[in-house]
C-alpha cells in the first residue's frame, strides 16, 4: 500500500504532462556542427537535436562527418552529417540510431554500444577507455535495476563485489581492490580510503547514467595511480531524463523488498530552459535486517540511507557548457562490529556484536567544456573536492576487562578529501585526436580519535599533493588499424604523521592496439607501465609514534599486460582476453610500532610496510542479440598472488581477493505487442581452494502499460533457489573464526515508477 499511495501522488502531476517524442523528430533545430570525427560529431549532434543517440563502437573507427549547419529537422541534420560515409541510421521514439544495428528493427539500443549525449556512456570529463575497457550503460542498468554497488557489476564475472552491505562493499576488477585503481565520480578523482572494514566508494546505483571500466591498462588522461586501471561513475544529467520537446519533468519511484520489509523511494524533478539545466534527486530508505538463505537474520544489516544529487548548467549559443554538481550519500546504522564481516571472534568478549557506524560521502564538481569544438580546440576544465567520513566508537580493555570491569569507549572518526582538478584539451586530426593536459591532487587522510579516560590519543594525519602532466593519443594511423598510446610525469609530495617530508616522480607509459583480421575478427593487445607515488594509509589504522626512515615509504609501481580477440558477426558477438597484473611495493601499513612488528615483518618499519601482489587470468565471451532479444554468456578465471602466496581475504587487504572461477549468464526477451520485458541472470562460482560454491539467479519482469504510458511496474526474484552463500570478494570466508556476511536469501521486490 505504501508503495501504490508513493506512485499515486506523483500521478496526479503526471497525467497533465504526456510528452511526444515524435514531435521532436519532425520539428526543425538550429545545427552548427563542424566538420570531424564520426564519434565527436555524434555528441554533438545528440545535444543539439535534443535525441538519444547510440553508435555502435565499431562504426566510428576511422570516420569523419560532413559539417552541418542550419533550421533543420534531426533526419535532415542526420542525413547530410552521414552523407557519404555509407553509415546508415534511423529514428524512432526520440533515439536515433547509428551504425551496424540501425538496420536490426526495434527501438531499443544495442548493450556493447556507445550511447552518446543524452545518454552519455563516457562523461564530459571520463577518459575515452582502451583494450580493457567495459562500459555499463543506460540500458543495462535498466535492466539491472541496482539496489547497491554489487548488483552494478552483477554481470560482469572479471568484477566481483565483496560483502551484502552497501556501506562495506569494495569493488576488485581482475581481483584487484579499487584502491590500486584511478577512481572517479563525474571524473573527479577520489580518496576515499577511510577504513578497511568499510566501503571505499558509497554509491548510490540510482543516480548513476553509466560506469566506466579500464581493466588493467588505462589511459594516462584516466588520472595518477591508475596501477590496475580506472573506473569512472558517471551521473545522470537533466537533458538524460527530459523527452525531446520537453521542458520541465520529474519522476517518483519506490521499491518494496518482502525480505527485509524496506521501502526505498526516489523521487526527481528536472528541466531546461533557454540554456539553463537543472536536476534535483534525492533517494531515502528504511528497512530491517534481511533474511539469508539459511532462514536467518543477519545482524547488523538494516537499510538506513539517504542520498541526494544536484545539478545546475548553463550553455551559451556558442556551445560554452558550465556545470556544477554535488552528490552525498549518508548510510546511518548500527552494523557489525567490523562491517565487512558477520562475526569475527578475536577472543576479546567487551566488543559488541554490533556498533553504529555513520558512512558519509560527497562529492562536488564543477566542469567548463564546449559543445562545439573547432579542430584543435575541445577544452576541458574541471575542479572538485570529495570526501568521505566514517564515525564509529572504538573499544578499549587495558587490562582484559576482567569482571566486573567494563570497557572504554571512545568517539573514532576518519575523514580522507580531495581536491583535485584538471585543464585538458582535445587536438583532432583526420586519424583521429591526441589528448593533452595539466593535472594536480591534494588528498588528506585524517584520524580524531582520542581517550581522555585512558590518556591517549591515536589521532594523526597523512597528506599528499600530485601534480601531473600527460597526453594521450588514439590514432586510426592505417587500414584496420587502431593504436592508442600515451604518457604521464608526476611529481608527489608527501608528507608523515609525523611531519616527515618526502617528495619523489616517476614517469608512466601505456600502448595498446586493435587490428581487424577480417571484416568480423579483431586482435588487440596492451601494456601500460604506472608509476603511482606513495599512496595514503587508511585513517584507522594511523599511528602518531610512526616511524618513516630516512627515505620514508617506496613509491608503488605496477605493470599491466593484455591480448586478446574479438568477433562481430551481425548481432554475434565473442571475445577472449589473457591478462596479467604486477604491482610492486604495494603499501600497506601496520598500526604497530617501528620495534613490534609482527612476523614476517621482523625489523620493518611499520608506517612502510609492502607487499607485491601479481593478478593472472583469462576472461571469455559470447553473446547473441536481436530485435526482441538478447543472450549473454561470460566466463573468467583469475589466480591473484601477494609476496608470491595465494591470496586471502586478510593477506590482501586494501589489494586483493581471491576469485578463482566465476561464470554469469544473462538473457531477456520484449513483448512488443504487450510492452513487456522478461530477463533474468545468473552467477556460478564453483569451488575453489577453501571457498565454497554457489550458484545464483535473479529473475525480473517489467511491464510498461500502453494506456499508462508515463507508468511503469517491475517485478523481481532475487537469489531464486534461497542460496545460502556469500560472495567470493567477501572478507573471511577462509577463516574458522570468522562468521561472513552472507548475501540476502530469496527475495520478491516490487518497483513502481511515474514520470511527468
């Protein structure tokens, strides 16, 4: 009832404002679209028509558009932008099609194709990916439906997701933590390394247009310390929501989940007018502790979450784009005494099953580009500051709190920032564009915590500032033939808890390249060599009484390897991919004291404390899509070594996991005639080593009712089979005294959603 009486109210708004894309189809528009290449064109033309544009990747390989200018309907703007270059298209309800499935029937983009703006797959300030890049896109979050982080990457088996909490999920791509990665938000960089039992990055799948993923080799404009490769979250904008003649609209969605009885709603309003562009979303949800597949509550676990997005942008009539935006996410609850793990006996009784624990994470950009570059000027100016904060109470027992002793308890809170910024700009050739720019960081990972029972404090701060300069270019130089190769100089300062100073700079490199064998076969490769400084340790485990040394930690390096092939055949599609990883002088500190490190650390300085870690594998698959449907089969096995021994979950902190074997298929069919669309995936994880097996399918149905055309309703079955598992990421599996999180068994959720 609650979520009916949600939508209800929203429809009341909604009947007033029914939108025709086709409209926006026959109406003429003002076009000024130079002359350049297919993929920069596209955009272009995406923002000016006001359409969703999708381009299938393989198109835009080695292809310039004919300039266009004038009062134009999008057809004829489309037209003479494609005119000789034998591209075909079409249009129909407000998307416009391009390239190899233009010609497939139906209106739906194809996944594994670029949608550009309105739908934007790769930002105006994201890094345009490599030979290891995966794109998530609009239609696939769609279909998804996410309700946190994991199920984000549910689809894709060389990404694993560790934990059920969204407040402790960390994402490993290639079985690498996100921490060795260059992460951004609406490409702004992130430091958000707070705690080791808690998430990384808090994200709030609702507000997210796409995600980005570099798997080993990233580009140098992708940003520093990009050693396992890059990951960019892009953010919905207010042009991605409005129709094509639309001006003003909004949205209220709720999702009901029978498992643990959590209601989350969203609810959004946006518009444009005459250059201006605004978004307001904000998201909020309750709920109790989810249920396992083994018929019990796991402590710990309730929804307790708010998250709001805004945007603000105006563009000029000379295509000058300004836009300033901020997201926070506030998760609010009393979690596992280590939130990454259910329970973990440590044999010291005075700590609680669980304790609250506050996640607050934010997130402001602001960004200059321009919708019409000329040539050699595509700049990019962007400035942002993040931070995350995690507020806890720590437990102390001096003297093992014998009876009748009680514990002491203290206020613990840790806070990284960034701010960080960037000044770039775009040269186009006739093969292609090289990217070049200024780029700088000052990151800060900072510790409150003190006692004045016991006397003490833990409290200290880490600080580094990185100022880099790079270029980067992807070339179509002949034939059948692609390259992208760039590189990066950065010089880091760093500075200690204890106010030691070291400063150090090292250079980066990356090449990679496609080569079509055939019409339908391609082979690709890669390396990247990065030099990433002396990252930041995490803030709780920060020691005042450090010591550095003379020469303070070593700088991180990593090296990055890749090749593979892939096949397109009409709507077939097959890939396969070898990779390693190689990360050197990995940092990981300990809290204890420079003469009292544990075994196998005798005699190491604590503060500098590293670990080498190699990452191998192989990743395969095969798909079939057409008009109504789609299939999808991927496999990848990864082995991941820290100081040359198999990883485990405590081992590879704040670097690794294990993952072994994981295989996911995915499939969906539309019912045109009825609006109706049927899907489901699945995830098989067979045993590996000490970690148990699993086997996990979702089934969804979404109905979007003809007569109700701005309602839709969606029906999910999650984890079908009440298996009782944990995800392979997930900390401590392999431990006797570790209780793991477990996965939510199965669960009904029911979704409705009205737009106006």
């Amino acid at each position: 009832m609650r979520l009916l009486a949600t939508v209800a109210t929203a429809a009341i708004a909604a009947s007033s404002i029914i939108v025709s894309p086709v409209l926006a189809q026959t109406a003429t528009r003002s076009f000024d679209i130079p002359a350049q290449p297919l993929a920069s064109a596209v955009n272009a033309f995406g923002r000016q028509s006001g359409l969703q544009v999708t381009l299938a990747a393989s198109t835009s390989r080695g292809i310039n558009a004919q300039a266009v200018s004038g009062n134009l309907t999008p057809d004829q703007a489309l037209a003479r932008m494609l005119a000789g270059t034998g591209v075909n298209y079409r249009i129909a309800n407000g998307t416009a099609v391009i390239g190899a499935q233009a010609s497939s029937g139906g209106d739906l983009p194809v996944e594994g194709a670029t949608t550009l703006r309105p739908i934007v797959l790769q930002g105006q300030t994201g890094a345009e990916g490599d030979v290891g890049e995966t794109v998530i896109g609009p239609e696939q979050l769609e279909r998804i439906n996410p309700i946190d982080i994991a199920d984000v990457f549910r689809e894709e088996p060389g990404v694993q997701v560790g934990s059920s909490l969204p407040m402790s999920q960390k994402v490993y791509v290639h079985g690498v933590e996100e921490t060795n990665l260059a992460v951004s938000i609406d490409g702004a960089r992130q430091n958000n390394k707070v705690f080791h039992h808690n998430a990384t990055n808090l994200i709030d799948p609702s507000i997210l247009k796409a995600v980005d993923v570099d798997a080993g080799i990233a580009p140098a404009d992708a940003g520093p310390g990009a050693l396992a490769g890059s990951i960019n979250y892009e953010t919905k904008d207010a042009i991605d929501l409005l129709a094509p003649d639309q001006s003003l609209g909004g949205f209220v969605t709720s999702t009901y989940n029978f498992n643990s009885d959590t209601v989350t709603t969203g609810l959004s309003a946006y518009g444009k007018h005459e250059g201006f562009e605004f978004l307001g979303y904000f998201t909020f949800g309750k709920g109790d502790d989810f249920v396992a597949g083994n018929g019990h509550e796991v402590g710990g676990t309730k929804t307790d979450i708010l998250s709001g997005l805004g945007k603000i942008a105006y563009e000029t009539e000379d295509g000058h784009r300004f836009e300033l935006s901020h997201d926070r996410v506030v998760d609010d609850a009393p979690r596992p005494f280590r939130p990454n793990a259910g329970f973990v006996d440590t044999g010291r009784p005075w700590e609680p099953r669980v304790r609250d624990f506050k996640m607050d994470r934010q997130n402001t950009v602001l960004t200059y580009t321009t919708t019409q570059p000329d040539g050699w000027w595509d700049p990019t100016f962007m400035l942002s500051y993040s931070k995350t904060e995690v507020d806890t109470t720590a437990y102390a027992c001096p003297r093992g709190c014998p009876p009748p002793s009680i514990p002491v308890t203290y206020p613990s809170i840790g806070e990284t920032s960034s701010f960080n910024g960037k000044f770039q700009n775009k040269f186009a050739f006739d093969i292609g564009n090289v990217v070049a720019g200024i780029d700088f960081y000052s990151d800060r990972a900072e510790l409150d915590a003190e006692s004045t029972v016991l006397r003490f404090s833990d409290s200290g701060r880490e600080k580094a500032t990185n100022v880099g300069i790079y270029a980067q270019a992807r070339l179509e130089p002949w034939d059948r033939t692609r390259l992208s190769f760039g590189a990066r100089a950065d010089h880091q300062w760093f500075t200690g808890v204890t106010g030691a100073e070291f400063d150090n700079g090292g250079l980066s490199a990356n090449i990679s390249g496609e080569y079509d064998l055939t019409d339908f076969l391609t082979a690709k490769a890669g390396y990247s060599h990065v030099w990433a400084g002396i990252p930041l340790t995490e803030n709780f485990v920060i020691n005042p009484a450090w010591d550095y040394g003379a020469d303070g930690p070593e700088p991180v390096t990593a090296d990055n390897f890749m090749i593979g092939l892939e096949a397109h055949n009409g709507g077939f599609s097959a890939e396969v991919s070898l990779f390693r990883t190689e990360i050197d002088n990995a940092r990981v500190p300990l809290y204890a004291y420079s003469g009292a490190v544990p075994a196998p650390f005798p005699g190491a300085l604590a503060a500098n404390r590293a670990r080498d870690m190699v990452s191998e594998g192989v990743e395969i698959g095969a798909g079939y899509e057409w008009a109504d449907s789609a299939v999808k089969v991927k496999y990848a096995h990864i082995d991941v070594k820290v100081d040359g021994k198999d990883a485990d979950s405590d081992l590879g902190n704040y670097l690794a996991t294990p993952v072994g074997d994981i295989f996911t298929l995915t499939a969906q069919h539309t019912f045109r005639d009825w609006n109706l669309t049927i899907g489901g995936d699945l995830e098989y994880a067979p045993q590996y080593k000490t970690y148990d097996e699993y086997k996990v399918v979702n089934l969804f149905a979404e109905w979007k009712p003809e007569q109700w055309e701005n309602f839709s309703f969606r029906a999910e079955l999650r984890n079908v089979f009440d298996e009782n598992y944990s995800n392979r990421a997930t900390y401590g599996q392999e431990f006797g005294n570790v209780t793991p999180l477990y996965e939510p068994g199965r669960s009904f959720l029911l979704t409705a959603k009205a737009t106006f």
